[in-house]
C-alpha cells in the first residue's frame, strides 16, 4: 500500500512511517518539511497522487479554542479536498480520550475534525488515544526551577502502541468509531512529571495546579480516562523512562 501521514515528522508521526516500512508499505509524510503545508494546502494535491489511504497524525500545541478549532477545521479540510479528488479510499484520524466530553479548549478542535470526517464523503476510521508518555516533557523544558502541572487522572501511552494500531486499521480497512486505546496503567500527571525530572536529571520543582471549573473537575474525576471496553497498549511508562538519557540542562 502506498500511505499519505499528514503529520509524518511528529512525535507520532515518525512511528507510524517507521511501521509503515516495517511492513512493506510506502510512506508518503505530509509535512512543511517535505513540501506540504496543511493549513494552506499547498503541495498536498502532488503528494497525493497514488496514495491508497491517510493516517492523519497532524497536531498542534496550544491550548485556547480558537487556535485548536482553526488548525484542525483547515488541515481536515484539505486532507478531505485531496482525499475526495483523487479516490483515496480511507482516512484514518487520530484524536483524544475525552475530547468529546471535557470541555477544554484543545479539545473543542478535537471535535470539530472528528465531525469533519465523520461527514467529509471519505470511508474513515477515528482512533481515540489517552496522554501519551511524553506528555509531561514540555511541561519540564526551560530553565525555570519551577513547573507547572495540571492534575490529571489518565491512562498513558506509547506512542508506538498508537502508531501501530493507526497502521494496522489503515490497512484493514475504514471502522468508523474505533475502539479507544490506552495504556496499561492508571497514572496521575504529576506523578509522571516527577518522575520524568528525575530521570532526565532535571531539578524542577513540581507544582500541582488543578484547572478551573468543570474541565479542573472532568480531568481530576477521569474524564480523559476511557470508557467501556478499550485496547490496552503493552509498553509501560517505566519502560519508556528507563530509555530516557538525562538532559544536558540538568546536569
């Protein structure tokens, strides 16, 4: 099969080429870096050509509303042009957990691509995934003796694990809703930074905050935790920190 990944040098992304490979398949990523902007479209009907199916792994880092709801409805928006034009028979899209229950910014954008493709005339499939490990990294860079952590009660993931379930339904097929996918074990945020900063030798102070309102209450209570029956990813958070190196910032 020859598979498009939108989002193909990402955290996500780069596994997803990587087991794509593995199996005989060939990747086409759709990046800035290789010529592609999703947001504009540029470069994308060219890159397209040929392709059977996409694993949009595309992402964003913020967490206001407005931002999310623009860059998922625009890169959505073009994958579905391309995809419509040229047959592409199976769209794969990865999105979160929760989103659709927990009422924080990020998520709305979440929501918004899901019902783009849910109504975008290509066969699809939406995979949820929980917080992957690396989650608590960004919160820690800096040279701030301080890091600020949300309160979260989540299920973490490999990125690998979500990579290779992306594959495995791009080449078995559209599935719709897909069965959600999580970790192995239940994990508190905080907790995880922790012990990422100490891992990666880093001396951060480690400050709890619990957001405001129903969404504080939604990500504290479980609602970014999965519900009903769910794929359980094999690789373990202590697995992922005993591969970490520590940073030279900390040492």
């Amino acid at each position: 099969m020859r598979v498009a990944v939108a989002g193909g040098t990402g955290l996500v992304g780069r596994h997803v080429v990587t087991e794509l490979e593995a199996e005989g398949h060939r990747a086409v990523v759709l990046a800035r870096s290789h010529g592609v902007d999703l947001t504009t479209g540029a470069g994308l009907e060219e890159r397209m050509s040929g392709v059977d199916a996409v694993i949009d792994v595309t992402n964003v880092v913020t967490t206001r509303k407005k931002t999310a709801v623009g860059f998922f409805a625009l890169t959505t928006g073009h994958l579905l042009t391309a995809a419509r034009s040229h047959g592409i028979g199976h769209l794969v899209t990865l999105s979160v957990v929760g989103s659709d229950k927990v009422d924080f910014g990020y998520y709305y954008g979440k929501r918004v691509q899901e019902e783009l493709v849910r109504d975008g005339g290509v066969p699809w499939t939406v995979l949820r995934a929980t917080q992957f490990f690396e989650f608590p990294e960004p919160l820690l860079a800096g040279r701030s003796p301080v890091a600020v952590v949300p309160r979260m009660l989540t299920r973490p993931v490999a990125a690998r694990d979500v990579a290779e379930r992306l594959v495995r339904h791009a080449v078995e097929g559209p599935a719709g809703t897909a069965r959600e996918i999580a970790g192995p074990e239940q994990l508190q945020m905080v907790d995880m930074a922790r012990r990422a900063a100490r891992v990666r030798g880093r001396r951060r102070l480690v400050v709890p905050v619990t957001l405001p309102g129903r969404v504080g209450k939604a990500m504290t209570g479980g609602g970014l935790l999965p519900r009903g029956e769910y794929l359980r990813g094999r690789r373990t958070f202590a697995e992922h920190l005993a591969a970490l190196e520590p940073s030279a910032a900390g040492r």
